[in-house]
C-alpha cells in the first residue's frame, strides 16, 4: 500500500475536560535545532488528582534511590520547526494588545503544511531519527502506542518494513481516534506471506472509568536484549515534525528495571486494560517481578496506579525549587496550581516561567467552544497564578492548520539538584489518574540540560500577552 509524503496533516486534539479551581474570578476566562545525545553511558473524567489519590498502596518509592540507568544512548530531540515567515494580508490592520501594529506570525512559531519537508529532513528531526531506526536492519518487531497516528510518511516506512523484512508490527490507539493511516498499515502484508506478522491493532480507551488511551510511545525489538524505546509528548502525527514537541530516544539493556517496566506496559495495554484497578494491578505485579530495582535518574509513572506517586514527585519539587520552567499544552492540575499558590504566597517565591499555546489566551478571549483545544477555565486558572508571580508567554501556532505547542514538561531547578517531569500527560486531573499515560522523572544531567536549554529556547520563541494581536487573524500559508 502507498502512502502518499503529505505527512503533516491536522491531528485529532487532545482534549480534556477541566475542573474549575479559582481563588480570583475572572469574567472571562529559529531556526534552532536542538539535539542532545550520550552514548554507552553505564552509570476523560472532570475529577482533579489528589497527591496520593490513585496511587497503589505500597509504590511510593524514595526520590533518590536506586541504581542509575545503564544505557547505550540516551538523546533528546526537539520538532523546533523550521518555518518561513507569514505576512498578515497587506490591506488588513492588525495590532497588538499594546496597540503596536503587527506585519506578522513570528518565524519558526507559526507554521504551514509546506514548512514540513525543511523541518523533517534535518539529522536533527525526530522524525527522521525514528524512520533511520525503523531501517535498521536489527529491527524484527516494532509496538507502538498513541492518542493518535496520522503520520503518513512514518507510517510508509513501517509498511515498508513489514513487506520486505517481515518485521512484526502491534500497535495501540485511542478508540475514538481517525484511523485512515492505521488501516492502510493494516492492509500492509509481510513478504513471506506469514499470516500471524500481519500488523495487529488494538483500540483502548474509554472503557469503565477508563479516558482516553493517551499513551505516546514507540519501542522496537521490545523483548529483545536491547530494546529501543522512544518515548515523547507528540503523537504519530505532525507531532514528529510541525507541532512544538520533544522526543526521547533510548537504546538500553534488558535487564534494567526501565526496559522491564515498558514490557509490563506492553502486556498491560493489551491484556489488562478493561479497568483503572486490573491495569494499575498488573503494573504493579509486574514491576515488582521485574527482578532490579528502579532507577534513581529515569522513572516510570504509569497511569492509572502510578499517577500518586507522579503527583507526589511534582509535589516535592515545587516546594524544594528555587526555579521552574514550564511548558505545556493543557493546563489544568490542581495539585500543580496549588503548590505553585502555595510557593507564591509564602516567603522567597520562585521564579516560574510558563509557556503555552496562545489558544489558551484565544479561549479566555471569547473563542468558541470547540474552535480551540483549550478552554476559558484554563486561561483563568494561567490568569490566577499570573497575578500572583508566573510570568507567562504565548506559543503564535497555526490554529487553522490543528498546529499546536504541544510539549508537556516541567524543569526543577533545586538546591537538591535539578531534576524533569516529561512524557505524554498534559498537565490534567485525568491525565494523572484516569489516562492511559507514561510520565517520566529525569534527573540525568545531559537531558535536564537540554530540557532547560529548550525551556529558553520555548521562552524566546513564544509571544508575551502585551504583543499578541488583539484579534486572532491567522495569515494564508499557501
């Protein structure tokens, strides 16, 4: 089957019902690439999480113990796309909310579909990283798990692979999601004519209390003695190339408790998946037969049944942080707001700087419900917290094109070291307790750095409230 190299089309958005927290009423609601890479290092429901709220009894573990992670290579990269500037129409006024008139959408923020072919083909591009690996001739069996997968051009190499090299291919979705691009890789056949390597989908989500099926992860050769695990917040999507995104990207041995616990994931996604309780239960069996203990340096939080634990580590690094950057999509976390209240209304507050999609402002600034994936509750619970300290920018993203900042971490600088929650959750009451999601602890220096260094980056690239247009034009891309 073909697939046709027009891979950056609109994904679905992810949304999620939020629930309102507020102490203030609001009547409204570079061309820089950045990669990172160590190698052969050895050593939805609208209920809001309470910090131990889902956690299975007995997981909570301490923050710095165990072995650090063994790994061949650990890299970090960044979508960072490349993107040509968009002029707002010549005989149309636009001005900013400080009342300075605009010419145009900052470069490399606001992007179009044919931004995508200078963005993927850098040796920097996620993308490009993840079809060298789905090459490789090493590769037999590839899983992978997403809200959503409409990449086309990924989803061609995958195909590719299944025809000429037999490679096994089981994958996870969200069982609401589009599944064009999944059916015509279903329709792939393996080359030696074996029914049993025909590529297998599952669709999750949305069972009993069970959300979305939110999982961002792509493993090859899982269950081999050295699986490759890609972990990151963007989908199968333009979120491997158009969307702000970041992509981890680890060769490790098997026999770390890391590689074990994404092979409970596996087993747990496809077998133990009907309930929070029977999937949070397998986890914790088994992880706890994994054999080694977690790292100290990488974590897993599973969810359901880790999001406790997740939230606890969250917890302890605002009140310890002298700093954090903050970079998300949805925002929403009570547990996070109210720490960060917290730390503001007590003596030496840190500084927090947030970065967010400007749908987030567009949905407290009279944006049909729908039109945006954010909504007006989010933009008050941002207002909030600006009033008492956050310091906040706004990502200028195509919303006409489904182009979001879609990152969802979180950097820690402390006096204990520094440390960073990242992986597929947005920043949500469900995504800690009700999700399928894999959040990740990092405190391993090369990653924390980069992590920071594109924090700054986010930073310089994102709009200050002052300098948004008062009106959403978006510019023609054509």
């Amino acid at each position: 089957m073909q697939f046709s190299d027009t891979a950056q089309l609109a994904p679905i958005s992810e949304t999620e019902p939020v629930r309102p927290l507020l102490r203030h009423v609001f009547p409204f609601a570079l061309a820089l690439s950045a990669a990172v890479t160590t190698t052969a290092c050895g050593a939805s429901s609208s209920e809001e999480a309470s910090p131990s709220g889902d956690a299975v009894e007995g997981d909570v573990q301490e923050f710095g113990t165990g072995p650090k992670l063994a790994y061949d290579e650990y890299t970090v990269l960044f979508t960072n796309p490349l993107c040509r500037r968009y002029d707002y129409p010549a005989n149309q006024e636009v001005l900013s909310n400080a009342g300075e008139r605009l010419t145009h959408k900052p470069e490399n923020a606001y992007c179009g579909p044919n931004d995508s072919v200078a963005s993927a083909a850098r040796d920097t591009s996620p993308q490009k990283k993840l079809i060298d690996w789905i090459r490789d001739p090493e590769t037999t069996e590839i899983f992978f798990a997403y809200l959503s997968f409409s990449n086309k051009v990924v989803g061609a190499e995958i195909c590719k692979a299944v025809r000429e090299r037999n490679v096994r291919v089981t994958f996870v979705l969200d069982r609401e999601t589009e599944l064009n691009a999944a059916n015509t890789l279903l329709a792939c056949q393996p080359g030696n004519g074996d029914p049993n390597l025909k590529p297998r989908m599952e669709l999750r989500g949305h069972d009993a209390s069970i959300g979305y099926a939110h999982n961002k992860l792509f493993m090859i050769n899982p269950r081999s003695d050295k699986p490759r695990i890609v972990f990151s917040s963007g989908n199968l999507s333009s979120g491997v190339v158009l969307h702000h995104e970041n992509w981890h990207f680890l060769r490790v041995p098997a026999r770390t408790h890391f590689a074990k616990a994404h092979v409970c994931l596996i087993d747990g996604m496809l077998d133990h998946y009907r309930t929070k309780q029977e999937y949070s239960t397998f986890i914790k069996s088994c992880r706890d037969g994994a054999g080694i203990g977690e790292e100290s340096d990488l974590k897993t939080f599973f969810v359901p049944g880790d999001g406790g634990r997740a939230g606890q580590h969250v917890q302890n690094g605002v009140r310890t942080a002298t700093s954090l950057g903050i970079a998300a999509h949805r925002f929403s976390y009570s547990l996070l707001r109210r720490e960060l209240d917290a730390r503001f209304q007590g003596g030496s507050p840190p500084e927090v700087k947030l970065v967010v999609d400007d749908d987030v402002w567009w949905a407290g600034h009279g944006a049909d419900p729908g039109s945006v994936p954010n909504t007006a509750d989010e933009y008050g619970f941002v207002q909030t917290l600006q009033q008492d300290g956050l310091q906040v920018r706004y990502m200028e993203t195509n919303n006409n094109a489904h182009y979001l900042h879609h990152n969802k971490f979180i950097v820690f600088q402390t006096p204990q070291g520094d440390s960073v929650l990242a992986g597929a959750g947005n920043l949500t009451g469900t995504a800690f307790t009700d999700n399928f999601e894999n959040f990740y602890w990092i405190s391993v220096p090369h990653i924390v750095k980069a992590m920071k260094d594109q924090h700054d980056h986010l930073w310089s690239l994102a709009t200050p409230s002052e300098n948004l247009p008062k009106t959403n034009v978006q510019p023609p891309t054509n």
